[in-house]
C-alpha cells in the first residue's frame, strides 16, 4: 500500500483509476461503511 501512495504521489498514476465506489456527500454514510464491511457487495 505505501508503494502504491508513493506512485500516486509522483504523479505516475491518478487516484481515481483506484476508486471503485464514488459517494457524494456525507449525509448517508451508513452506506459506504457497510459498502466497506461486505467489500463483496456491489461487485
């Protein structure tokens, strides 16, 4: 993972090719934790 910051960091690759759920807002985070607790979820 520190590997892949670094990468990012440099500016070799975007963070948003790691994204695999966007989440506007914070009004309803339940939904991104619970999202994150079954990572099998929404694949």
């Amino acid at each position: 993972m520190e590997r892949l910051a670094e990468v990012v960091m440099h500016g070799r690759m975007g963070p948003s090719l790691m994204a695999t759920h966007v989440f506007k807002g914070v009004d309803n985070p339940e939904e991104a934790l619970l999202l994150m607790k079954d990572k099998s979820r929404g694949t």
